[in-house]
C-alpha cells in the first residue's frame, strides 16, 4: 500500500508492521483472509509538509529501524487551505495532479490508504480520484464524505475498491458509546439523554477545532452512535477541545441517563483515555487485508460490510454487533 499522510498514524503503522513480525501481541486478528501483518508492504508515503518531504521515513520514526526506513517522502497532492501545523513550518511542497498519478503508476501499490488531516476535503477527493486514474483501491479514513454510489461504482467498473468514511477506532469514543447503548438497549433500558464530549491533543484535533469542521464531525458521530438505539434520543457527540499536552491520546468523557423499572433513573458518567494512533491501526490493517481477500475473489460487493466495520460513516449502516459479526464470517473465519 501507499500512505498519504505522514501523520501519527502512518508512524504507528510503519512501526507496528515491524512489531508484528515475530509477535501477535494486541493484534484484533493475528490472521484474517488467509494473511497476516507480514503480508503488507508500504511501497510509498506522500505529504505536503516540507518539513517531512524529502526525508526517509526513518528520520521521522527515529525509534524503530524498519524495512521501510529508508523510502523517501515524496510530494503529496494540496487542494486546501494550508492547515496551521503545516503553515507554522514553511511553505508546502506539492506536487501536481498528473505527476502524482505518474508516481502511483509507477509504484503500483494495490491500495492508496489516505490519512492527511481533517478537513481537507478537495485534497482527498483528488486522492481517490489519482487512485482511481492509477488503477489503485482507495481508503478514506479521513471524515471527508468521499465514498457514495457514484465513486462506489467508477471504482467497481475497474475492479477496484474504495472504503470509508472517516475511521472508526477499535475501542475509541464511538466505538464504545455505541457498544454501551447497544448493551443498554438490549438489556430493556430507555436511554433519555446522552452526551460524549472529546479532548485531544494531536493535529487531527487541532485541525477540528475549526467550527465547520468540528460541526461536520459532530454531526457524523451523533450519526453514527443514533443507529444503536431503536428509538430517538437527546444526544450530542463530537468533539470540544484542543489540549497540546494530551499528545496523542484522546481523553473522551461520557453521559447518560436512561430509565429503567418503575421509571427509575439510571445514569452513567465516565472517563475514557486512549492513544488515537495505536487505536486506529488494528482496523486499518484488519480492513486492508479483508479487501485484498475481496478483490483475489472478485467479490467486490464485501466492501460494504468491511466499511460498516471500519469507518463512522459507511454508505450503508449496521449495528456495530452485527458488522463485526458479518466481518468475522467473511474474512476471519
């Protein structure tokens, strides 16, 4: 696969594919589709920061020496406003719409797994479009809304796949609200109100503080969690706030009030701390080598149930229970 974004994520993922050559270790599935982490190679990573441009990848995770030490970040595609964490370290460099195809041609990855920052949302609709003029499937884990029926069906016409949007972590504040009113429902409870109110301290985060951003990405959480419950409830998610000293952790904090017998009230207020990065990477390699299955048979139809697994805002929904079983049948078992 190629990256697009040298982010948190990328870092995570370059280091965690050189772990997980002799362990198994916090691996969701060691094994899925008949392949393991060994059988994924990163053929090219692209960014705009010319601060990273031009560099191996082993002079930005100075804390692992990988196989993929020395590929050399090439310019990525810049179809947005600047965001400020790039600004603040000079000029971008970027690299034209043909010579970036040009590049994928070349290179060949089976797969252009896209990871900039929030709210680059022409940026990553160039992306798909590149991998899509290079014969590459895509994977949007960004929030843009890139994947819908006619993107759906420019991709399936070349046999090809495109996945998304906007990445669902393994055990990350969706993940676990909808879980919880999930287990809350199905045991009788009426949920009333609820409410999860994000903090982070990475990029991502800083780029979603922009208001047209964070309402986007408010309003695809709110979404997302509402599809557990079978009735309508007050709810709110998204996230509030921007904290450098968080680093790469998120602290997520949660809210709800529901009835139970004799309409007695049951209410629920934690605290969920995660890494972002390490929470992202077991979806992103389980989703990668799940369509590579897909694609050797021909069955590009299982798209749909691998972006219910992987991503908020698939273009068809399921419960969270449900896709994880319907992933599980079809590739893990």
């Amino acid at each position: 696969m190629a990256i697009a974004g040298m982010g948190n994520v990328a870092s995570t993922l370059v280091k965690g594919l050189e772990f997980y050559k002799n362990s198994t270790e916090g691996l969701w599935h060691p094994k899925l589709g008949g392949f393991t982490l060994n059988d994924i190679t990163i053929s090219a990573v692209y960014d705009i920061d010319s601060s990273k441009v031009g560099k191996r990848i082993g002079q930005i995770v100075t804390d692992c020496k990988t196989d993929f030490s020395d590929i050399v970040i090439q310019r990525g595609i810049s179809e947005d406003t600047t965001p400020s964490h790039i600004a603040q370290n000079g000029q971008i460099r970027s690299a034209g719409y043909d010579e970036f195809v040009n590049s994928l041609k070349k290179i060949k990855p089976e797969f252009l797994v896209n990871l900039i920052s929030s709210g680059m949302d022409k940026s990553g609709e160039k992306y798909a479009k590149a991998a899509l003029d290079a014969g590459c499937s895509f994977f949007n884990a960004t929030s843009s809304k890139i994947v819908n029926d006619q993107t759906k069906k420019a991709f399936e016409s070349k046999e090809l796949m495109i996945l998304g949007d906007d990445l669902m972590s393994q055990f990350g504040g969706t993940a676990f609200h909808r879980g919880m009113i999930e287990f809350m429902t199905t045991r009788g409870i009426r949920i009333q109100k609820a409410y999860q109110l994000d903090v982070g301290g990475n990029q991502d985060t800083q780029n979603t503080m922009a208001e047209e951003i964070r309402e986007k990405k408010r309003k695809i959480k709110t979404e997302s969690i509402a599809i557990e419950s079978p009735y309508p409830f007050m709810s709110t998610a998204g996230t509030t706030e921007y904290a450098e000293q968080l680093g790469d952790s998120r602290v997520s904090y949660y809210w709800m009030q529901a009835n139970g017998f004799l309409g007695s009230t049951i209410e629920m207020d934690l605290a969920l701390k995660t890494n972002d990065s390490t929470n992202g990477c077991n979806v992103i390699v389980d989703s990668i080598r799940a369509a590579r299955k897909a694609l050797s048979q021909k069955d590009i139809a299982k798209a749909d149930i691998i972006s219910a697994y992987a991503f908020k805002n698939p273009s068809k929904k399921m419960h969270i229970r449900e896709c994880i079983k319907a992933f599980e049948d079809a590739f893990a078992n």
